[in-house]
C-alpha cells in the first residue's frame, strides 16, 4: 500500500511522481509483492491521470478518515497487479475486493 505521495508543488512537471512510482513498482517486484495498491482524493484529476499512465487501474471509490485530514473524506482506490514480476496493467487481480468501509 502506497500512502501520501506528494510532490512539492515547486518541484511538480519535473517527473518526480513518475520515478517515486517506478521505484515502488521495482521494490515491490523485488519483494515478491502480487499488486501495489494506493488510493487518492477523489477528484484529483491530475494524479489519476498520473496513476494510470503508470498502470494503476481505478477499483472503487471509498469513505476514509485519517487522523491528519479529521473528518470523513471521499477516496478513489487503484491498482497495479504485478505477476512473475511483471505489471499487468489495465486489470484488478482476480478475486481482489478492495475495502468498503470506513477506515
């Protein structure tokens, strides 16, 4: 699971975000990991777009509260399912239901 990945805004357009995700897809191949799972505030085009250039596909949209946002907000979750060490782009891992419920 990926969680918070930010880029400074002085520091965006620059192809951080892209290589942060190559180095997360790349450890978690190494480790042996089936999929890399990561969710977004909903409505952040820019990063959804950014998510699926790299083969992270969309699977739901949740109500999460985390401790440093405080109230109830709404998240898309997505995917990217690496098999024998390849990425699969395009397709949620068999039998895969990410969580419904508030965290």
């Amino acid at each position: 699971m990926l969680h918070a990945l930010r880029v400074s805004p002085d520091h965006r357009g620059m192809g951080l975000a892209g290589r942060l995700l190559e180095k997360v897809r790349d450890l978690a191949r190494a480790r042996g990991f089936r999929s890399v799972r990561l969710d977004c505030l909903e409505g952040n085009e820019g990063a959804f777009r950014l998510y699926e250039s790299h083969g992270f596909v969309r699977t739901d949209v949740v109500t999460i509260t985390y401790e440093d946002i405080g109230s109830p907000r709404r998240f898309r979750l997505f995917e990217l399912v690496l098999r024998d060490g390849v990425s699969t782009s395009r397709s949620a891992s068999p039998g895969c239901t990410p969580r419904r419920a508030s965290y």
